[in-house]
C-alpha cells in the first residue's frame, strides 16, 4: 500500500528568483509520485515596454536579471536589428560574441560549481545520503592527474561552499569572467554598449590582449574543473542515481556564438546565419534532431497559460512572418500579457505567474503536435553533436582541444582534449556535466574567435556601427543561449513605438507549469519517478528534489517579478524588481 508524503519548498534556496515545488513522495516505492512548479512573483517588463522607442529594450531588459543579463541585451539588439532593418559590421558582431562568451564562462562556473556542486558537498552527503560518503573515501578518481584530488570524497570537500578549494576557485573565475564581459560591455551586469547596428565600443589590439590574458585563466581551469566533476558524476550514477530528474530527451535550442561573416540580423537570412553559428540550434524530440531551421525553430514557439495567472487572448496581429509561414494565436507575436491573480495551491486550476512554453511541430516531421521541450546546456550540446554544422560535431559527440595555456595557479600547462557524448538519458547528472562541458566548449570558441578577430585588426577592418535610418514600422525577434538554455525575444514596431514586445526565457520553458493537455512542466515531468535516496524520517527534507530542480540551474528573476494586487485602480500596478549581482 503506497503511503504518501507531501512536501513544499517555498522559497527554493540556492537559485536565483521565486520558485517553489510542490512534490508528493511514495515512501513505500521510494519514488516522488506527483509535483508542480510555481513562480510566486509576476513579471510585467512586457507591459513596462509598450509605447517605448523599441532600442530601450536593449538596455531595460536587461535588469529582468542581474545573472544573465547579457544575453538578454544580446537577443534584444538582434531583435532591433531585424526590426530597424540593419546589419552590424562583422568585428562589432565579433565584439558582441565576446560579450556573451565572457558571461556565459562565468555563469557556468556559477551554476554547475557554486550553486550544484554543494548538493554533492561534504557536509550534504554526510547528512543525507552517509553510504555515498563512505563509498566516496575509497573511491579513486581517475582523472587525479588533471584535477588534482585523490578520492571522490576529496573532490566533494572541495565543493563545500566557502572552504572548499573547488568551490572557492569557481567563484574566483566566475569574477574573471565579469570583467571580461566588462571590457566590451562597459560594466556587467547590465553591459552598456550594445546598440542597434553594432556595439558602442572602439576596440584596440591592447582590448583584445587583455580579454585573451583573462581568457588563458578559464581555458587552464576548465581543464581542472571539467575533469573533477565528470568523477564525481560518474561516481554518483554508480550509487544508483541515473533515475534522478530523468525525462524524455526532449530538447530545444537557438544556438549562438554568431559567425561574423554570416549574421545579417535580417528575417530571410535567419535559417542560413543560425546554421553558422558555433553552437547549433535545434529541436530534438524523443531522442531524434528534427530541424535545425531557425525560422521553423521560431514559428513552432508556442505560449500557453491555462495553469498561469493570466488571461487568455484570442486575436492576431501577426497572421504572416516575413517569409509567408502561417503565424499561431499562441506565438509570441500574437501574445498579450494580461495578469490575473487567482488563490495559490490549486493544482486543477491556475497555480504560477509562470506560463507554459512548448513547441509546435508545424511542418509535421514527428506528429504535428506540440512538445514539452526542456532548455540548458544539455540541449545546446545536444544540438551541437548532432547537427553536424560545426567541425566539432561528430554525430554523437562534440570533441574540441583546449590549447596550451601557463598560468600560475592552475595544475595544466599543456593541450587537453575534451569529448561531451551524448548520454543514454537526460537526468540531474547529465545536466550539470552538459554545464561543465559548456564551459569548456566556450572557452575553446571564443579561443578561436580571438584569433579570427586579431586578424581583422590586422586588416583594419575594425567598424563597429553601420548607419540605419529608424523606420515606422518593423517585426524583429532576437534568437540565442543564455546559460539556462534558448532566449526569445519579440517585437512589433508600429510609429516607430513598440506596440507589442515579448520575452519567453529559458527558465519559462523549464519551469512551466501543466499546459492546455494538462502535460506536466519539465521540472514536474523531472521530479515524478526520482527515486527517494535520503534517510526518511517522520518528514521527507526533499533532497533528491532540490538536486533535480537545481540540475536545470534555475534563474526565476528572468521569469517572475512583482505584481502589486492591492493597487485601487483598474490597470495592475507593475513594479519592476531591478535585480543585481
């Protein structure tokens, strides 16, 4: 007879924002058996936006989140390129790539070091799961020569936050990487200097010596940081933890990492410059790559807010995109942000000011249905291996070399080879390798781009703006990667005002809650079946659920803000909430 457990976090600690589970655990069968995610906190950038001049967006979208701020300026400038009808010249998309790398090396080691790595700690180990700490101390660590740590149990010390060597590193690169992303972006968080039509920033030889200096601190520790963590990984999928977060491979991403040469920012060029891009867009369904077509990636994008605090809406502004392809009620460009607050805790009805992304396979490939997707590093890695667009892609697997690399403090002078294959399952583990490997990746293509942009100084072909005159009227949506997985933005421009602009975030996409056929979120699909691995007691402490939601790395300011339900007036009062690092 099943004997059922139910438990609230509320708030989630260690994660940026305001989200909360809802689970209910079988303690006869050891497995979580129900959950729903939630969002507390409402966002109203959407409406703060409407009337605005749409090059605002860039600098105001920016303080949805003071973690991944970046990409939010970079989706939004592509989104105003495309709406201004303006291409930036190839070293200032050069200078925008660096921006983003910079930020997505930092929120790697933020993410996969400083935020899940202590769920696999010392001190958490020992309270919740004590045989892992027991097998950890006579567990060699094959990779000792690169990372330095005898055992497994070693490698845990070192992820205890605030003593851990591991940890504390991680934190000391991560502030590498903001001043990285400050030298081109002015500051961070909130970089400055993107623009629509390039980048407010002249570059010298020194700038890019600097960022190649600050650049050979990621690439020596990547090699350290990715081998300590794939032991640890493997080791705890060998205590038994391979059904933990497990869901269908079900991934989306939008790619990113521009080629200079091939981003136009225009509409009829989207599905050829995505194709360039050094990080691979995509859908996969059930395993299988399905499209790599940028165009078809954004068409297929779908809202939905049967389970959401807010209204539902029946118009369209956007029958046609510019190339002719039928445009949905429920695609961004058509959706209009109406919140509506109902009581909290009613599963059958709405229960989050989160809405419920999903994506509509329109050209019929699979089922012509729509699919629960999940964003993250393992999508894009995903993506990557079997798109075959990079040199780097094998089918299976991405595999990269990080140069040589001498700097003080790190155990790798030399070349290190990296392989990231594609997992038999997408699971909490998977996840947080896929973030470690990210960084690695990351490191190796702005190594690369650093090259190519050197010789563009050397041709002198360093412009950085291209001249637009504004038009009345624009559609533009900007496409890319924050850490946390595929970043949409949309816009409609009408008398040269934005009319409508829309922004659907990786964090959406994962923490959605039940959609219009009542298919759970991907943290709720996570959660149901993860077997229960700590010591039960009168109450269940939800370990098991923690790691799985923090494996997706959540970042709920980029999804939810303030919504003020006591204002007398007709019109919610929105209050921004400018969140920083």
């Amino acid at each position: 007879m099943s004997q059922l457990k139910e438990i609230y976090i509320e708030p989630m600690t260690r994660i940026e924002g305001h989200l909360a589970i809802h689970a209910v655990g079988d303690v006869t069968t050891k497995k979580y058996t129900d959950a729903h995610s939630y969002a507390v906190m409402f966002r109203g950038f959407e409406i703060i936006l409407k009337g605005r001049e749409p090059a605002d967006a860039i600098w105001i979208t920016q303080r949805i989140c003071g973690v991944c701020p970046t990409p939010h300026g970079l989706a939004s400038v592509q989104c105003v390129d495309m709406t201004y009808d303006v291409t930036p010249p190839p070293f200032a998309v050069a200078l925008r790539n660096f921006t983003h790398l910079a930020e997505q090396l930092y929120d790697a080691l933020l993410g996969c070091g400083i935020l899940e790595g202590p769920d696999y700690s010392e001190p958490v180990v020992k309270k919740f799961n004590p045989d892992w700490w027991d097998k950890a101390e006579k567990t060699k660590a094959e990779n000792k020569d690169l990372h330095g740590y005898s055992t497994i149990a070693e490698i845990m010390s070192a992820l205890t936050p605030l003593s851990g060597n591991l940890w504390l590193k991680c934190l000391q690169l991560s502030k590498t990487g903001r001043k990285m992303a400050s030298l081109f972006g002015g500051k961070h968080p909130h970089v400055g200097s993107f623009i629509p039509g390039g980048i407010a920033k002249t570059v010298t030889a020194s700038d890019l010596e600097m960022f190649s200096a600050m650049l050979s601190q990621h690439i020596a520790f990547s090699k350290e940081f990715v081998s300590a963590f794939d032991d640890l990984l493997n080791f705890v999928l060998e205590m038994g933890y391979e059904e933990a977060g497990k869901r269908n491979p079900n991934l989306i991403s939008y790619g990113c990492y521009d080629d200079p040469n091939s981003y136009t920012g225009k509409y009829k060029d989207l599905s050829r410059w995505g194709d360039a891009r050094k990080v691979s867009p995509g859908v996969v369904v059930n395993g299988k790559l399905i499209t790599t077509d940028l165009v078809e990636i954004n068409i297929g994008v779908r809202e939905f807010v049967n389970h959401s605090y807010y209204e539902d809406w029946d118009f369209k502004d956007v029958e046609r995109d510019p190339l002719d392809n039928y445009v949905a009620t429920e695609h961004p460009w058509n959706k209009e942000t109406k919140p509506s607050p109902k009581e909290s805790h009613k599963w059958g009805d709405k229960y989050s000011w989160g809405t419920a992304p999903r994506w509509h396979d329109w050209k019929n490939k699979v089922d012509g249905m729509t699919h629960v997707v999940e964003a993250g590093p393992i999508s894009r890695m995903w993506t990557t291996a079997q798109a075959g667009k990079v040199k780097e892609s094998t089918g299976k697997s991405v595999k990269f070399t990080l140069p040589k690399a001498v700097v003080a403090g790190f155990r790798v002078p030399d070349e290190v080879s990296f392989e990231w294959k594609i997992p038999k399952s997408v699971n909490a583990v998977e996840r947080v390798r896929a973030r470690a490997y990210y960084h690695a990746y990351s490191a190796y293509v702005a190594y690369n781009m650093l090259l190519d942009a050197f010789e563009l100084v050397k041709k002198g072909e360093v412009k950085v703006w291209t001249e637009y005159r504004r038009p009345k009227e624009g559609l533009g949506v900007g496409l890319t990667e924050a850490m946390r997985g595929a970043l949409g933005h949309w816009c409609i421009m009408r008398d040269g005002k934005i009319y409508r602009y829309q922004v659907i975030t990786p964090s959406t996409w994962n923490e959605s809650p039940r959609d219009s056929i009542e298919r759970p979120g991907p943290y709720e699909d996570a959660i149901i079946g993860t077997p229960i691995t700590e010591q039960i007691g009168d109450e269940l402490n939800g370990i098991d659920v923690v790691r799985v939601v923090r494996s997706f790395d959540p970042c709920l300011a980029c999804s939810v803000h303030v919504y003020n339900a006591n204002d007398k007036r007709k019109t919610a009062k929105i209050i921004p909430v400018l969140t920083l690092s």
